[in-house]
C-alpha cells in the first residue's frame, strides 16, 4: 500500500537516477515551460524521451470529446515543435496507458520515467499501479507538482477532513504558503535518445472532418503554449484591471480565457498565478483578488473531485437522487441548439456551439434554465458540455453543474433559479451579446432584446421577425416553470 499512499500524496519514489534515457510521460501538461518532469529529466543530462498516449481503453480518464480532441490535436503539433527545438523526440502512441509507459521503457532501455501528477480519480489509480510496477522492475520514477498550487490529500480543515466550503478553502490558500515560483524552459539536450517507433498523429483522427464544425473554434483559438501566453498577455494588458466588474459581462472581452490552455496543461496556475502578482503594478487589488479567487475555484473543484471521484456521475448531496428530473428530448435539443425562446439562453448555447467556449455568467444561466426551467438532470447538461467545451475539465465542469443544479458542495440554494429576461437585461443591457450570436434578433430595439415575445407586432416587422418562424416563441412560460421547480424542490425536501 506504500507507493500508492505516496502518489495519492504528491510524492515521489525515492531513489538515485542512473545513466540510463528518461522517458518523460506528457499526459495533461503540453508545455516546455515550467515543467518540472521535463526540466528534471534534461538536468539528469541523460536522453530524453518525450511520450504522449492516447489511452480511450475502459480504464482511463474520461474520452475526449470532440472539441477537446480538436484542441488536442493542435497542441501536439505546438508541443512536437517545442520539444524539437530541444532536440527531444516526441513520441505518440495509443492503447492502454501501463503496458504502453513498460513497452517504451524496455525498448528505449529507459531506467526512468518521470510525469506531472494529475488528480483525476481514473489517473491517479493507472498512476499508482505503475510506478509501482515499475518501481518494482528497478525502474525509477519521479513525480512533480504544475496541475494544481495545492496537494488535494494535505489540504485540510481545522478537523482534519476536506473541505465542502469555498470560502474557508480560499483563505486557507490564500494564507498559506505562496506558490513556488515557475521555471523556465529547460537546456537543449545533448544526448540524442534512441529512436523510437511512434503513431502518426493524423492517424488519430482527432480532427472533424464530415463535416468539419471546427471553423468557428479554430477562428478564436490559438492551443499549445505560445498561443497560452499570448492570452494571457492580452489579458494582463487589457481587461485584467477592470476585471472584477467586467467578467460578469459577456458582451465584452473582459475575462482571461485562460481554461482551455489550463485545461491542457499548456500554462501553469504557478505562471498565472506570478505574473497577475508582478504585473500589471497599478492594477487594483479588488481586480487581482478577485481573478486570484477564480482560480482558486478551479483548485476547490480538484479538491472535490479528490474526495469524490464519481462527481460527474452522482449527486454530492445525496439528497438530490429523489429529484424527480424529467424527459423532455424536444425541449433538451432547443436548448442544446440555442433555440429556447429565451435570447440570453441561446446566444449562450449557440457561443458554445460556434466557438467551444462560454462567459462563465452565460453558463450558469443556461445551466439553470436547462436544470430548473426544464427540470432535466444536470449530468444531462454535463455530458453536452464535455463534448463541446474546449476546456471541457473533470473537476470544474461536474463541479459547476452541480453548484448551479443546487446539488454540489456548497451549492447555490435550489430555490436560486435565474430569470434569464433579468440576466439578460443586467449583463447584456445593449442586447450586443444576443445580437451577436442570435442574429435574426439584431434589428430588435434595446427595450426588446431580451424579450421578443413583448415586442408589438409592428416592432417585430420592422426588425424583419416573425415569432415562431424566424425566432421561436419561449418553449416555457418562466413563471409556470419556476413554480415547477419549487413545487419539486418542495417534495425533495419532504421526502428527505
């Protein structure tokens, strides 16, 4: 039991590396910068092997989906070229992650592997198992921090158990030790490796093709590290000192869009968290505070998944398995098409559609409409972001529904369920957002853009709408369903 208390730990098998290639398994950590398997590996001044896996086999991590696998695929391009430049091979293979790591080991004659740990239930179980193998055939193995700035296993209350609060978990963080500062880009290696047989990435076949929905994606996103940077660096310059208000506002450019490139390990929460510390000076502490708490949040959602690795499959408050969720598969497809009625809602729905990406206010508003408006299951509304976001993460997309759904840990209350007309009109207040991303609304005035259905009829034919052909009507009526879904949570409560 030693060694998989060690990995669930953080920490690394002990032992002295010899003179023999280092295999450096990527998993989701596709950068040179501030990685810390890397840099070890090319400091040990052995040759370096760099592996990536594709595991789909029933024990891995959860399948991609297919905005995550466009994304993937590009990051390994950015990846390959990084590594190159250090004169370190890339290496790509699919299949079952332990006999693929043990395959290259003997082929290379590898008497070290070193990774960044992940904290995702499936991995750390495929960890553990292996270096314990491997530990046992003489092979050493090493293990480093960069996914998360906390150890999920030594992060604990005052009582010694996790933490199923945000807040006391942020000041706990928050007054703790600081995060280690990042590192740069390791040395070229001087040591060729031996060459190795290896997947073609094509070969894959991460990219859409019939047909290939990926346009919109590829017009707003840049993966692998550089593309990292530059968004960050973007933000840092713009919207990052007014951050506190404009994040809320999704007709703006005013978050980071950092998820995706945190998502793949593309950038480290060390390197967000040092360069919102140094710059910009003048920023104000209300603004970087409040980005500081976001990512902490994504930290709070690893904490959680930690603790419970079914998160995206049951219900943190067990209380919820009475909820009685319906099966609506009309109203489930207008809402996953953007074609609720509801102006907010779809152009949400349809900005995830279009780009792979939603403003976080958006999400939680189209998450309340899909869970309390229409009463079906939160996994449902799950399921469809994991196939469709970008940054599509095991901790923070489960983590998220739940808290909306009213579920999760230190959930919003049930009975919290969002007029999306009052969203709409305090986030969006110009309608820019919807005219946006529904425009057959665009020639709708300012005082009807969040609720067409009031438009009078002459308003509407000056705009060039017909409710119900070129826009649909509200597939529910928000007073009745509200009422609905207190009239449900009513009985969950009474049956608890």
């Amino acid at each position: 039991m030693a060694p998989k208390a060690r990995e669930k730990d953080g920490g690394a098998t002990d032992g002295a590396h010899a003179g023999g290639p280092v295999v450096v398994w990527f998993r989701n950590d596709l950068r040179v910068k501030d990685n810390l398997a890397l840099s070890k590996a090319v400091d040990s001044d052995a040759p370096v092997i760099a592996l990536f896996i594709l595991d789909e086999t029933a024990r891995a991590p959860r399948k991609l989906g297919g905005a995550r696998r466009w994304w993937l695929h590009h990051s390994l391009v950015a990846l390959e070229a990084s590594l190159a430049a250090l004169n370190i091979p890339l290496i790509l293979k699919s299949g079952e992650s332990e006999k693929l790591v043990r395959a290259v080991v003997d082929e290379s004659k590898a008497d070290s592997v070193f990774w960044n740990r992940r904290y995702d239930p499936p991995g750390i179980a495929i960890d553990t198992e292996l270096k314990a193998a491997l530990k046992d055939d003489g092979i050493h193995v090493e293990s480093f921090d960069g996914q998360l700035l906390h150890e999920p296993s030594k992060t604990t209350t005052g009582s010694g158990g996790h933490y199923k609060v945000y807040t006391p978990f942020w000041r706990a963080l928050d007054a703790g030790t600081p995060p280690r500062d990042p590192i740069g880009a390791p040395r070229k290696v001087t040591n060729n490796a031996k060459d190795l047989s290896s997947d073609k990435l094509d070969d894959w076949k991460l990219l859409p093709t019939k047909p290939d929905w990926s346009g919109g994606i590829a017009d707003s996103w840049t993966p692998g590290e550089a593309g990292a940077w530059k968004c960050l660096d973007d933000f840092i310059a713009g919207p990052f000192d007014a951050y506190a208000e404009g994040r809320d506002l999704p007709d703006r450019a005013g978050t980071s869009r950092m998820s995706p490139h945190l998502a793949f390990g593309e950038i480290t929460p060390y390197q967000i968290w040092a360069e919102t510390s140094r710059r910009p000076k003048e920023v104000a502490s209300e603004d970087r505070t409040t980005y500081r708490k976001e990512i902490v949040w994504r930290e709070f959602s690893y904490h959680l998944l930690f603790h419970k690795p079914d998160l995206a499959e049951a219900n943190y408050n067990a209380a919820f398995d009475a909820m009685p969720w319906r099966q609506d598969k009309d109203a489930l497809r207008a809402w996953q098409r953007g074609m609720t009625g509801y102006p907010i809602v779809d152009a949400g729905m349809r900005q995830l559609w279009q780009t792979g990406w939603m403003h976080n206010r958006v999400r939680m508003i189209v998450a309340s409409f899909l869970t309390k408006h229409l009463l079906i299951d939160w996994r449902i509304g799950e399921d469809w972001f994991w196939d469709t976001l970008v940054d599509a993460d095991p901790a923070s997309n489960a983590a998220q529904w739940q808290w909306v759904a009213g579920s999760g840990a230190d959930a919003s209350p049930y009975f919290r369920i969002f007029n999306p007309m009052l969203q709409g009109s305090k986030f969006d207040q110009k309608g820019d957002y919807v005219r946006r991303f529904v425009p057959e609304l665009a020639k709708l005035s300012d005082k009807y853009i969040q609720t067409p259905w009031e438009a009078p009829t002459e308003v509407l034919s000056r705009a060039g709408i017909t409710l119900g052909k070129d826009y649909p009507r509200p597939i529910v009526d928000h007073q009745k369903a509200r009422q609905r879904a207190l009239d449900a949570y009513k009985k969950l409560k009474e049956a608890a």
